[in-house]
C-alpha cells in the first residue's frame, strides 16, 4: 500500500508534470508566432523538465513499494521546492 507521503510526492510530481506542459505548449507558440531560436531553446529547456517529471512520477512509483517515509519525507520537501519554482515561473509567463 502507497503511504500518504508518497501520495503527496506523486501528487506534486504530476503538477509539476501538468506546469510544464503548459509552459512547453506555451512557448511552442510563442517560438512559431516569433521564430526566435532562442525561444526554441527555451521550450527544449523546458521539455526536458517536463521529462524528467514524467520519468520521476514512474520512478517514485517504484519507490513507494519498497521505501517508507524516510525516505518519502526528504523527497518531499525537494518536490515542494520545485514545485515552488515551476508555479513561479509558471506565474511569471503567464503574466
């Protein structure tokens, strides 16, 4: 049975999955409204965010099996903080 801390880290992982979503179809349009390369490169940036929040909600999966909250509880503090930055700079672009 998954524990309600590897609940929260799977909860977070996914919005920070769905905020770079967002962000990467955001500045997708923007690079074929402008085609500024360096706005294709900042959706590249981006995409690999939003893969790594993929393959980590996998991950934690896996994990959640086999750990419990000692290590939960550390991984959940740093999704917190990342999710901190991921609103933030979804708050920014979307201003």
């Amino acid at each position: 049975m998954i524990g309600t801390l590897w609940i929260a880290n799977l909860g977070i992982l996914t919005l920070d999955f769905a905020i770079m979503l967002i962000l990467v179809s955001r500045y997708l349009k923007n690079y074929r409204g402008t085609q500024a390369k360096a706005m294709f490169g900042i959706a590249m940036f981006a995409a690999v965010f939003l893969l790594q929040a993929a393959i980590s909600i996998y991950f934690y999966y896996g994990f959640s099996t086999r750990y419990g909250v000692s290590v939960a509880l550390p991984l959940l503090l740093i999704n917190l903080i990342g999710l901190a930055g991921f609103s933030s700079l979804y708050y920014n672009i979307s201003q």
